[in-house]
C-alpha cells in the first residue's frame, strides 16, 4: 500500500472562541483553524475511522500541554473548563472543535506535537484496539 498523506483540518466553534478571548496565549494557539498532516501508509491497521478519532485525541492532549506548561492558574482553570474531568475522550473533541480530513496534494510545513506524556496520559482509552495502540506507540516514543 503507497503511503498517503492525509490533512485534518481543526476548527474552533464560536462557544469555544468565546471562552478563549480572555486569554492570549490559548488564543493565539488555538483561535485559528489548524492543520495537522499524517503519513497513513505506515500504520495500514488504522482505519481512517480509526485515525479520525486518534488525531482528536492527540489535539486534546496538545491543548492540555499548553496549560500544563503555563505557570497561569487562570489558564488552567479555562482548559480545566473546556476539557470537564478527566479522562478526555472523543466527545469533548467535538463539543469545542470541529474535525475535517482531505487527502494532501500539496506540501504543508511539518506541525510538531508539542504536548507531554503526562497530558497524553489524560486521555480515555476508546475501546477501540488500533486507536489505543496507536496511542500507546505515540506514548512510548515520547519518554
């Protein structure tokens, strides 16, 4: 199978930009729609189903990080709003962000993961095999 890259397109609801106006940092990460590239030929065991639902997963845990590195009490009580209690799963993706995939035709700069293992680890399995191994895998390589 050739590898395909595959662009997920991530964007805030107007609720969600409303909570974050206050708040320069978390705005300017996460006001603007997003993109996110993956080479899919890899992991050949992950249904595009599968990859959906990992990508929202993943996104979670990059918003966590933010305010895990931030040393602002406020931002940690906005994400801790937006987020609800752990652990984080799929429907907390789609009560803030909308998700859309196409396949990549053109080069896109390379987007870096810029969350910790500990926010990773704040995430819900899903019950789905191939999406908590995945995830697991993503895990491992960061420690």
């Amino acid at each position: 199978m050739m590898d395909r890259k595959v662009a997920y397109v991530i964007k805030p609801n107007d609720a969600l930009l409303d909570v974050l106006k206050p708040h320069a940092v978390l705005w300017f990460y996460y006001s603007d729609t997003r993109v996110w590239v993956f080479e899919e030929g890899g992991r050949q065991w992950l249904t595009p189903e599968d990859m959906i639902i990992g990508v929202k997963l993943l996104f979670l845990a990059d918003f966590r990080t933010t305010a895990m590195r931030s040393r602002s009490s406020e931002m940690l009580m906005t994400v801790d709003m937006i987020l609800g209690n752990e652990p984080y799963g799929v429907h907390i993706f789609d009560k803030w962000w909308t998700l859309d995939s196409t396949s990549v035709v053109e080069e896109f700069k390379k987007f870096r993961f810029r969350f910790l293992p500990k926010a990773l680890k704040r995430i819900a399995p899903t019950g789905i095999a191939n999406v908590d191994t995945w995830l697991a895998q993503i895990e491992e390589r960061l420690h």
